[in-house]
C-alpha cells in the first residue's frame, strides 16, 4: 500500500515550486548498489528518494522534510546552515567522509540513513528513515521497457563486437597469408638464383676440366680452392633453405593457433552472451511475476471495499425493514386497543347468556379464550424479537490496523450483532486478520476500549453508523 506524504503546511502554490539543486550518490549494503537522490526545492523542502541501480524492483524508498524539520532531526545551528545549500554540502561532506551509512529496517520495512556525527566530542548516530513505497503502473511499464531496449543494446553490441574481432582476425590471417605468399615467391626466386648458379659451376667445372688438361697440377690446386668455395656456397644455400622452410612451418603453425584461438573465443562469447540473456529472460519473468500479484492485490482490495459498500446497502435496508416494523407493531398495537371495548361488550353479552351454558361449555370457552390469549402475547413478542423473526439487524464494524502516523495498513470488516460481547468479536478479528497472540489497543472515537465484557450497544456502536475501531500494536 502508499504511504500518503504528510501534508506540508509551508509550501507555496504548486505552479511556484521549483527545483533548486539536485544530486545523486552510489550507496552499498549487502553487496548491492543504490542510488541516493537528494533534491530541493524552492518551498523550502528537501526530499530524499533511494533506488536499487541494477536490480528492477516493485519498490522504492523516500521521505522529505521543510528546512526547521531537517534542522532540528540533524541537530545542526541554523547560524552556521541557513538554508538548505548548506545542507547540501553537510550530507556531501558526510558521504565523501563516509560518515552516512545504508540499512535496512526489516520489520518496518523501512531504510535508514544513519548520518555519523561529532557533538561533545563524542560521536552520534542521527538516524533519517526511508518509507517503502510502490512505484505506479507506467513506471514499471517504462522501467520494463528501458531493461528490454537495454538488452537488445547489448545484444546488438555484443554482435558489432563480434564482428569487429572477426573482421581483425581475418585481417591477421591475411595479413599472414599475404606474408606466406611473399615467402614463397622469395623462396622460388632463390631456387632460381640456385639453378642460375648451379649452371655457372657447370660451365666453371667445364672450364675447369679443359685447363686441367693443360695444366693438371696446377689445376688441382685451383680446383681445390673453388670446390671448398663452391661447397662453403652450397652449405649457405642449403642453411637458408632449411631456415626458410623452417619460419614457413613455424607462420603455418602461428596461423592455425590463431585460427583455433579465434574459435575458442567466439564460443566463450557465445555462452557468455547466452548466460546473460538467460540471466535477463529469468529477471524480467521475476518483475512481471511480481507485477501480477500485485494487481491480484488492488484486485482483492477493490473486492473488499465492494463488499463494505454492499454490506452498507444491507445495514440501510435492514433500518428501513425495522422501521416498518415499528410502524407495524405501533399499528397493531392500536387495533389491539381498539378491539378491546369490543371484546368487553362482548364479554359483557356471554355473561348474560353464562346461565344458559352447562359446566362442560363454560370450561370450553374459558380454555379457547386462554388459547387465543397466548396466542396473541406470542404474536407480540415475536414481533418484539426481531433475532426470533431472524430479522435480527447485523453491524458491521472496520477494525483499521494504522501505523504511528495513523496511516492505515490494513482494514478488515466483522459482521456482528449490537448485543454481541467485544471481547468476542475482537476474537473474530484476530482469527480472520492472522493476528492471534498479537498485543494490540483498540481506538473508538478518540477513546482506548478497555472493557471488553460489554456489548457492542454499550459501548456506543450501533447499526447504521460509521462504526470505525482504530487498531494499534502495543509496543510494551
């Protein structure tokens, strides 16, 4: 249920209100994140309102109070902070410090903003409390759909992100592949230096061979030196060869890691991206399950305050059948008179005709007039007793259970009869409100009821009236 602000005596025509400053705050308790709004306005009030940031809930939590209020609750010297700026950089100064702490008031259901402070040289805890409250329809229909354009943001980013890591990835490969391509050219331009070079030992040895024969010692010699040379020239070329064959299998080798690396990657994107919509789909079921019950809630509560309207309809039709009862029996009651005389003359003429009736006649009329006697003083005391008629009127009475501020939590209607006991129909009211063992005051009128052995008619509640009984929680 909303809690109805408490009217503010101070402030001024609603199209002079303005907003002053505004600021927020991240707040933590129990591993969750809030936000703390704090705002002004120009009617001198300072309102206070706490959010969850990352869960979507049902409920927020806010409290505001007018300049002397917020003064006197912080006990801070109004020379020292003359208007609510000041007041402003004080809880500023207090969150930076960390000297404003977040709880949270189960049983109340309330937060609580306990604000450490030094007087005296001693440290104290100003406690400021956060009532619940219920954010309205169209905001939970906004703050919904926020959350699913939110997720399709993310989706959508998640696959832009994943195309641009593909898009690099490929740009590596064929930046490799392109690398691997000149490898290969070089390699095939080398074979061919060695092919140029194979034949210009050929045509040397040829040479080589024709001046052996001119001069064989000499070209021995020579042949030693250009064969070390030539064998030196060829071990070159077969160490570059194997370094070049070596560094195209260590970049083959390089890019199928990559690719493998680049699959790994997008499939952990995959499943991390699938756990997050999960994640979400599970939320949004949770605030939309929450958000049916709470319709089923208003649902109930519009039903039993048709009730309550039905069960006046019955308590004024009954009032009005009683009336006419009254009017009824007043009637009756008359004609009864009436026929009196009649019945006297009529007595007077069954006298003068006793003589000519015999013992057996006389105890015969006297039996039929005592008949109808009886019968008649049952008519009226039937009509007398509405409950014998089962016309018998019933009140009903609501028990409102109200906080501190006289706010009412919860109203409960018990339908009773004007000579019940209280006590008794107290005992109803606690079966039906689940609140059996509970310490409780009740209020009629202003005044506590303390004696509950009297009737409800004692007491003062009567069909037809507003029979209002405020109910409280003793605190002793």
């Amino acid at each position: 249920m909303d809690y109805a602000p408490l009217p503010n005596l101070y402030t001024k025509p609603k199209g002079e209100i303005k907003l002053i400053d505004s600021k927020e705050y991240i707040l933590y308790l129990n591993n969750e994140s809030y936000v703390l709004l704090i705002k002004t306005y120009s009617d001198n009030r300072i309102c206070f309102e706490l959010k969850n940031k990352n869960n979507l809930t049902l409920y927020y939590y806010s409290e505001e109070f007018i300049y002397d209020e917020i003064i006197e609750l912080l006990l801070l010297h109004k020379a020292q902070y003359k208007d609510l700026s000041k007041i402003m950089t004080f809880f500023k100064k207090a969150i930076e410090n960390k000297k404003l702490e977040l709880n949270y008031n189960e049983k109340n259901k309330k937060m609580i903003l306990n604000v450490t402070k030094v007087a005296d040289f001693e440290e104290m805890q100003i406690p400021i409390e956060l009532n619940e409250k219920k954010i309205s329809n169209e905001e939970i229909f906004r703050l919904l759909f926020e959350e699913i354009k939110l997720i399709k943001d993310n989706n959508h980013k998640n696959k832009e992100k994943e195309e641009k890591e593909h898009n690099k990835n490929n740009e590596i490969i064929n930046n490799l592949m392109n690398k691997n391509k000149e490898n290969e050219e070089y390699i095939k331009k080398l074979e061919n230096k060695i092919i140029a070079l194979e034949k210009v030992i050929d045509n040397f040895k040829n040479n080589i061979n024709e001046a052996i024969n001119k001069n064989s010692k000499y070209i021995n010699d020579y042949m030693s030196n250009i064969n070390k040379k030539v064998d030196d020239k060829i071990k070159s070329i077969n160490d570059l060869k194997i370094y070049v064959e070596k560094s195209l299998n260590d970049n083959s080798n390089s890019v199928n890691n990559l690719i493998i690396d680049i699959d790994d990657k997008i499939n952990e994107s995959k499943l991390t991206l699938s756990g997050i919509i999960d994640e979400k789909i599970n939320e949004n079921e949770k605030s939309i399950n929450n958000f049916k019950e709470n319709i089923n809630e208003k649902f109930n509560e519009k039903i039993n305050q048709s009730m309550i309207i039905v069960d006046k309809k019955i308590n004024e039709n009954m009032q009005k059948l009683n009336n006419n009862l009254d009017e009824f029996m007043k009637k009756y009651m008359r004609s009864i008179d009436e026929t009196i005389p009649h019945q006297n003359l009529f007595n007077i003429s069954m006298n003068n005709n006793m003589n000519n009736l015999n013992i057996n006649d006389m105890n015969n009329i006297n039996q039929l007039n005592k008949n109808n006697i009886n019968n008649m003083n049952n008519n009226i005391l039937n009509l007398n007793n509405p409950q014998r008629n089962n016309l018998s009127p019933f009140i009903g009475i609501r028990f409102n259970k109200c906080d501190d501020k006289n706010n009412i939590l919860e109203q409960i209607v018990i339908k009773c009869f004007s000579d019940d006991i209280l006590e008794n129909v107290i005992k109803k009211y606690k079966n039906k409100g689940g609140l059996v063992g509970k310490k409780l005051k009740f209020f009629f009128k202003g005044k506590e009821l303390n004696n509950f052995k009297l009737s409800l008619s004692q007491i003062g509640l009567n069909k037809g009236e507003k029979n209002n009984i405020s109910v409280f929680e003793s605190k002793k």
